[in-house]
C-alpha cells in the first residue's frame, strides 16, 4: 500500500480502503460525529462501527455531514451477540442501517462468535446466523460479509456449511500481539484481516522498545505499528477522537520498515492487554 486511497480487494472483488477508522470506544453523540467528519474531511473513505458502540446515529450524522458521495465510503458495522438467530440477523441490519441513515451497508461482520446465551450449541447458532448474512448479502443489503474475533474452530463452524465463504475476519491485532494460527487460517481461505486495537488500545505508545524503534525511522509509534500492519497486510482500523491524530495515523506512506524489523515487530513481548477470550467472555 503506497497511499491512503489505495484499497483491500476482497475476494469478491469489492475494495476495501487500507486504512479504516475505529469507533470502539469513542463516545456517542457530538463527539462521534465530530471525530468521523474530520476522518473523512482528512481522506479516510473507510469507517468502522458496530451496533454495540452505540454510536452508529452519530457515526451516521458525521458521513452525512461530510457530503462525500455514499459510493465513495466504505462503511461497517456489526451484528452483536444478542441476535445469533436467523430471525434476529435482518432485524439487527436494518436497525443498524436505519440508525445509521444508510441504505447499504460495504461490510457487516458477525461481532463475537460464541456469545454465553448460544454457547450450548455454538456451531449450530453460527451456522444458523451465517445463512441469514449469506441472504443480506445475496440481497444486496450489504456488500460483502464477515466475522470479527473469529478462531479457526470458529471458522471452520462456518466453512462446513457455507456458500459463502467470509471475506474478512477482524482481530485484536499488533505488533507483539499476533495470533498466527489465525491468520494462516484467513490467508489460505482468502479472507483480509482487519486489525482492531492497532495501537494496542494506546498502551504501546509509550513502550521504550517501541520508541526506540519510531526514532530509528524517525516517525511515531503509533504511525509505526499502522505502518507495520500495512506491510504486514493488515488493515488498521485506528481509534481517536482527536483531530491532529486522526490526520496523523493516515499519514503512514513514507516511510517503509525493513522486513528484519518487521518480523522483530511481530514478535516483540505483548505491550498490551491480553486479549479476549471468545470461548470464556462473559458477553
Ligand atoms: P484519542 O482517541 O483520545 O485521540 P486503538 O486504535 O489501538 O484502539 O488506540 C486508540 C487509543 O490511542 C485512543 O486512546 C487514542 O486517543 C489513542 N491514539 C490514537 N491515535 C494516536 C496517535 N497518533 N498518537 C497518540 N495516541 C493516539
């Protein structure tokens, strides 16, 4: 990736801009709408939400604001837990659209893949969910479709029934943070890792190996590990509410990080906090 307006290409042919915008955690209302405005007044195209943040109006408002065409975004969101059933899947997406103000969604992810209140049967309430993604898909509703925090047990739930096969699975992802398996399981089923937290919800910023490493090339580290994802093949998603770091973390195409620091990067200890475990969450 050389510039913020290149793209994903999704095994549908569907193109997904490199760099996207989180909103976990960013807090509804003004806030939401200020920060999503100046991410697409800043060039990002590329917005992700979920119906759990609670921030989708907003998220909503601030894409209208910008009066960039729809067809020139892409926008996500996610199908949270409570809705693991056929019936449920619809109902979710049109709220999601309705409060969202869209007609279409770019991507719709599947949020968490074993909820408590489905865990008894798992395999049988993703199956059941998957089919009703692979009918909004076929509808039109949405333009692509995928999993979010996805193991390959997970994974393999869905691809023993699926026709479609997901196109994106979107993890907790960073350097000293990277689940192999995983994403083996993804590149060889051809489906794009997203990388969530791609600053490690801001913990790594402060780490010293990784400032040392920043003023090696002589950048940031949060502009660094969005840089290290890129390289990698990931697809950052980074989180801020603050105009200057929303401008800064797009700004991530000149410079390149060797290949012998990018695997250094990919195998430092875990500045963060460890993961969540989709089996065990109480969610
Ligand atoms: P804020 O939203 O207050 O600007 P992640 O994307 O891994 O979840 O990290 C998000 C956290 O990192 C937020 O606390 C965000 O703060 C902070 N952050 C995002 N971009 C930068 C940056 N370029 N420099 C420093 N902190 C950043």
């Amino acid at each position: 990736m050389n510039k913020q307006t290149d793209c994903f290409e999704l095994s549908n042919g569907v193109k997904m801009p490199c760099v996207g915008f989180g909103t976990w955690q960013t807090p509804d209302g003004q806030v939401a709408e200020d920060a999503v405005l100046a991410a697409i007044q800043g060039g990002y195209r590329h917005i992700d939400t979920a119906a759990i943040y609670g921030n989708e109006e907003s998220v909503g408002i601030g894409i209208k604001k910008s009066g960039v065409p729809r067809e020139e975004l892409f926008i996500t969101t996610k199908l949270w837990n409570d809705s693991h059933e056929y019936a449920k899947v619809k109902t979710a997406c049109a709220e999601s659209l309705e409060r969202l103000g869209l007609e279409y969604l770019d991507l719709y992810l599947i949020h968490w893949p074993n909820p408590p209140q489905y865990r008894a049967d798992f395999v049988g309430s993703i199956q059941d969910t998957w089919k009703a993604m692979e009918e909004l898909y076929a509808e039109g509703k949405v333009k692509a479709i995928g999993i979010s925090n996805f193991l390959p047990h997970h994974m393999d739930a869905i691809k023993s029934v699926a026709k479609v096969i997901p196109m994106v699975n979107q993890i907790r992802l960073y350097p000293g943070f990277v689940d192999h398996d995983t994403i083996a399981y993804c590149r060889k089923e051809n489906m794009i890792v997203q990388a969530y937290s791609p600053l490690g919800t801001g913990e790594l910023l402060e780490a010293p190996a990784l400032v040392e490493f920043a003023e090696k090339y002589k950048t940031t580290v949060a502009k660094l590990c969005l840089r290290w994802s890129l390289q990698m093949g990931f697809c950052p998603l980074p989180k801020s509410i603050t105009k200057s770091r929303i401008l800064d973390n797009i700004d991530i195409f000149d410079f390149e990080i060797s290949g012998l620091d990018l695997e250094v990067l990919t195998n430092m200890k875990n500045f963060g906090e460890a993961g969540t475990d989709p089996d065990t969450a109480s969610f």
